[in-house]
C-alpha cells in the first residue's frame, strides 16, 4: 500500500467532495485514509477485498446504490476494467473522479486516454504512481463491468481472468479430465466456468460447487454453467472448506 491519495489530499492537490463518495476496486490495503467512513460506501469485487474492509469499518457494498457527489477509482491492472470503473463512475455520479494507481498498472497510459474525452487535472506523481482528477467527460461507449455473451457464446466482464478467450492452459486441462467423475466435485478458482462446464460433461457427476474470490467472474459463470447440480460461493478458496467431504477437486 501506498499513501499517495491521503497525501495529495493533506497537501491540497486533490479535494475530495463534500457528500457521498463512492469507491471503486479497492483492495484489501487500498490507501482510504482521507475518506470519511460515514459518508464513504466500497463497491467490493473480490471476496477477500470485501472481508478486510468491512473488518477495518468501512461499508463494502456489493451494489453501488444511489448516486454519488463523487467517485474514488483505484485503477486495477486491466485496461478494460479500468475503463468500466470510469464508465461506471461517471454513470453514478456528475462530480469529481478521482483516479489512484501505480505505474505497473498503466496508470500513465489511461491518464492519456482519458484526456481525449474528458477535462482532466495535472497528474501527481508519488510512489511510483499518479493521482489525477477527471470532471465531466463521456464514458459511455467503454465497456460495463457487469458480465456479457462474447461472440464466442461464452459470458465473461471486464478485468476477469482469461477476459479475452479460453486460456490454452484450461483448454488443455478439460481435454485431459477423467471420463467419469462420480460423487461430487469442487471447482476451487472457477473464473467464469469454463472448466465447470466441461466438469459437468463427465459421467457421474452429482454435485458440482464453484469456489471463486471474484465476484463478477462467478456472475458470468452463473450464465455459463446452467445445470441444477451447479452451486455457486463467491469465497476465497485459501480460507473457504466444503460443509460436506467432496468425490474430486479441480
């Protein structure tokens, strides 16, 4: 963690709105330090994300809710998830956005990006990364975080793992599966289902649980894998155990 938003707060070069403030893809040790709890809601993602910040007080949401005088965005890694959290945080609120992230996440280039459409302040740099803040702009044609039928017929979202396709390394593990998995089965890390899928084409499946810490990936997996022996827990596979021994894990 670094504390480059709390510090360009202190020293005047951010200023945060009065109001509601919602946050988008904080993580764990996210730098909130200059948000308000009463006044501030998380938009959570990953499970282990959501569990930390509601332990260190903050309210971890899992829908946004109404509209919001401002938006806080931690940039993730993805280049379309970080352009669905600025099309995101345009639609929840007509305030300031506020954009926070490292240098290893492309933080340069989306500051780019986002001054082709939007009136954008002088990008701080601290830490190896920038804060900058965004008012006005049409996100509108960048993608929506929610998850959507690729042309593929396979449903995934933006920042997802394997966003862009079937990963040769799961191509090849469904390949490579037994014929027959009877009893039921785990499937710990189960992204948007792929693997699930093709878990269920064995012979001898009776139950088949998919674990999987990103929110958003197991929606997609939801409309991937529509079969009556499919349960869904949005957990994090390293702490999350089975209430009932299982046949085979994946």
């Amino acid at each position: 963690m670094t504390d480059r938003l709390s510090l360009a707060v202190a020293r005047g070069i951010v200023a945060l709105p009065e109001g509601e403030v919602l946050v988008l893809g904080a993580v764990a040790d996210s730098d909130l330090g200059a948000l308000d709890e009463a006044r501030t809601r998380l938009l959570w993602r990953y499970h282990d994300a959501h569990l930390a910040l509601a332990a260190r007080g903050w309210n971890s949401v899992r829908k946004p809710g109404g509209p919001a005088d401002g938006v806080v965005v931690f940039a993730p890694r993805a280049r379309d998830a970080q352009r669905a959290y600025l099309r995101l945080a345009r639609e929840m609120s007509d305030g300031p956005i506020i954009v926070d992230g490292p240098k290893t996440h492309g933080i340069d280039a989306l500051y780019r990006e986002i001054r082709q459409r939007a009136d954008v302040s002088e990008a701080w740099s601290k830490a190896h990364g920038k804060v900058f803040v965004v008012n006005g702009g049409d996100f509108s044609d960048w993608p929506e975080i929610h998850p959507a039928k690729g042309a593929d017929g396979w449903w995934r979202a933006p920042g997802v793992f394997s966003a862009d396709g079937i990963d040769k390394a799961s191509a090849f593990l469904a390949t490579e599966l037994p014929l027959k998995l009877e009893g039921a089965v785990l499937d710990l890390g189960a992204g948007w289902g792929y693997l699930s899928r093709a878990i269920l084409e064995r012979d001898g499946v009776t139950a088949l649980t998919l674990v999987e810490n990103d929110e958003t990936a197991l929606r997609a997996a939801y409309r991937n894998v529509e079969d009556d022996r499919a349960a869904f827990v949005c957990a994090d596979v390293r702490t999350w155990r089975p209430d009932q021994p299982v046949d085979h894990v994946v």
